[in-house]
C-alpha cells in the first residue's frame, strides 16, 4: 500500500538554521532514503519551492483563471513529501518517526491513488 509522509513547516526553515544542523537534517533525509531504496519501499521524495513560486489554476464557472500564489493562509507551509510503499500504516510512522523531529510536522496518511509508478 502507499503511503504519503507529508512534511509541514515553516517557509524557509531549513535555510534558517546554522550550517551544521542543516547538514544534520539532511543526512536523516539521505539515510531514510537509502533505507526505503534497500528494502524496495521507496517511491520518491519532492521539497517543494516556496509558496511565492505556486500559481493557482481556478474554474470560477466563467472559465478557468490563473492566479499567482502564494495561497497557504497559515504560517505552515507544506515543505515536501515523501511517497513510499509499506505493509501497514505502523510501518510508514516508522518511515516518519526517522525524519527530522523538531523543525518541520509530519502528516502519513493512506494514498489512494498514484500513476506513473512502476
């Protein structure tokens, strides 16, 4: 089954942070990575450009409209995700719980739907 680990935090968080803790962050990423690659659960992992860069394609019923973003309306701002393949949801928490704790919220949930995988 799929899963989704959706990572929310502030904009521009890890660019904020001294060099050496970003490292540290990122070498959780490259480890939870190589771990889902080993055992053939890893699908892909996306960080995301900040809101400034999103564009909002809207059908207001007059045709559709484009707006520049960005759109979030809160200080959290989903950073990046993660699309693995695990047995249970315990599983995928595990996947999460390997992640970076204390600088971003990890959301899992269950994904219905994916294309383009092989």
């Amino acid at each position: 089954m799929l899963f989704t680990i959706l990572i929310y935090g502030a904009e521009g968080l890890a660019d904020r942070l001294p060099a050496t803790e970003r490292e540290a962050l990122l070498d959780k990423h490259r480890a939870l990575q190589a771990r889902l690659q080993a055992e053939g659960k890893f699908r892909g992992a996306v960080q995301l450009m900040p809101p400034s860069t999103a564009m909002k394609v809207q059908d207001k019923g007059s045709g559709l409209r484009v707006l520049d973003g960005p759109y979030a309306e809160s200080k959290e701002q989903i950073l990046g995700f993660y699309l693995v393949e695990c047995d249970t949801m315990e599983e995928a928490l595990e996947a999460a719980k390997a992640l970076p704790q204390g600088v971003a919220q990890m959301e899992v949930r269950a994904v219905n739907w994916a294309g383009g995988l092989q």
